[in-house]
C-alpha cells in the first residue's frame, strides 16, 4: 500500500503571489518580509530547491522604479520642483511602487520553480546515464 500523496498542480500566480507552498498551497513560504522558510510545515516540502536569485529586483527595478524615477525627472523639468517636493511626491512614489512588490513576485518566482521543476543544469556523465533497449532499437532504424 503506498503511502504518497499526490498533489494536485496549483498554479504558480495563485499560490506564489499569497506567499503559499507551491505543492499543498497551504504552507507559507516566507519566515520574515523575504526570509525563505526552511520548508512547508503543512506538506514537509523542502524549500531548498527555490533560487529566485535577483529576479525579484529585476521585475522590480523594471517595472516599479523606473516609471517612478522617470515621473520624479518629469516633475523636476517641467516644473523645476525644489527637493521637498521630491521628499513627499517622487520618494512615497518609488518606496510604495517597489517594496511591496518584492514579496509577491519572489513567491511567484519559487512557486514556478517548484511548478515547471527548474534547477541548475548539470552535466550527465557515463556513470550517470544508463542505456536503455529503447534507444538502441532507435540508434538502428
């Protein structure tokens, strides 16, 4: 009688964006404010596999920050803005389009990991590989 428990697939957007564990949806996958957790304490998942790397900042960076910096220029030629203008119009601006964004779209980017099985690549060797009959029937047709 086996004893695994077969996951249903839940989309990454949908879990990834609430913070969830990609396999039960239940878990959290965050500790902290960006703080991966060591695993699923609902399902046992391991969280090790997950790597966003910089990703996160990336969307962030492209997304957030440069329509906000690029209002904070707008406001300073068109209108010659002095700095205290900036402190309550472009800075609000940027911290409020960028932070929040960063804990969503980590979860979105662990949650694809988990979903599409992304790893870092690696070499497969000759001990590694192992022939089957079904190559060499092919290697001669």
């Amino acid at each position: 009688m086996s004893t695994q428990h077969h996951w249903p697939k839940l989309p990454p957007l949908q879990t990834g964006i609430r913070g969830r564990c990609p396999r039960c949806g239940e878990g959290k996958i965050f500790d902290g404010f960006l703080t991966m957790a060591k695993g699923c304490k609902v399902c046992g998942l391991d969280y090790s596999f997950a790597d966003p790397a910089d990703g996160p900042a990336f969307f962030v960076i492209c997304f957030g920050c440069i329509p906000a910096v690029a209002f904070g220029i707008w406001l300073e030629i068109a209108f010659t803005a002095p700095y205290w203008v900036h402190l309550v119009t472009t800075l609000p601006l940027i911290l409020l389009t960028c932070i929040p964004m960063l804990r969503p779209l980590k979860g979105w980017l662990i949650a694809s990991q988990y979903f599409y099985k992304a790893q870092e690549g690696r070499l497969v060797t000759a001990d590694d590989a192992e022939p089957d009959a079904n190559s060499a029937s092919n290697a001669t047709s």
